[in-house]
C-alpha cells in the first residue's frame, strides 16, 4: 500500500513539475528543455543504483532502504524553503 500512494503522489509531483517550464520556455525550446529534464532523470539512475549497490554491499541487503529515506528527508528539508518561497512569488 505505501508503495501505491508513492507512486501516485510522484506522478502528481511529475505533472505539477512539468507545467511551469511550459509555461515559461517558448515552443520552439520547449523540446530542448524536456530532453534536458529525461537526459538528467534517466542518467543518474545508474549512479543511484550503484550508490544503493555500494551501500548494500557494505552494510547488508537492507540497508539501501533506511538510507534512501534518510536522503529522500534531507533533500526535503533543503527543498522546503525554495518551494515556500517560490509559491508566494506567484
């Protein structure tokens, strides 16, 4: 069940994304801009998944998980504040 509601809010979070460089990139980059986000999303799941191979090897099989949550957290807490202040701005 979690897994379902994480997946459900990551592709909310993936449409809410998409929108504001639509709307702020002219049409003509705007395929440029796309390219840029998927080159960026899609290249480093390879270095995440040797990161939580690394982590797994070190530390034991379940280890990935708790330190994924730990970083998921932090990136949060760093995040939060540029967020807050870029939903004033609008």
């Amino acid at each position: 069940m979690p897994i379902d509601i994480t997946q459900l809010l990551q592709a909310g979070h993936r449409l809410r994304h998409r929108q504001p460089p639509a709307e702020a990139v002219p049409p003509e980059m705007l395929g440029r801009v796309n390219s840029v986000y998927k080159m960026l999303g899609w290249g480093l799941i390879p270095l995440g998944a040797l990161a939580g191979g690394l982590v797994a090897h070190t530390f034991g099989l379940r280890a990935p998980y708790p330190v994924a949550g730990v970083l998921r957290g932090v990136a949060l807490l760093i995040a939060t504040p540029v967020l807050i202040r870029a939903m004033r701005d609008q």
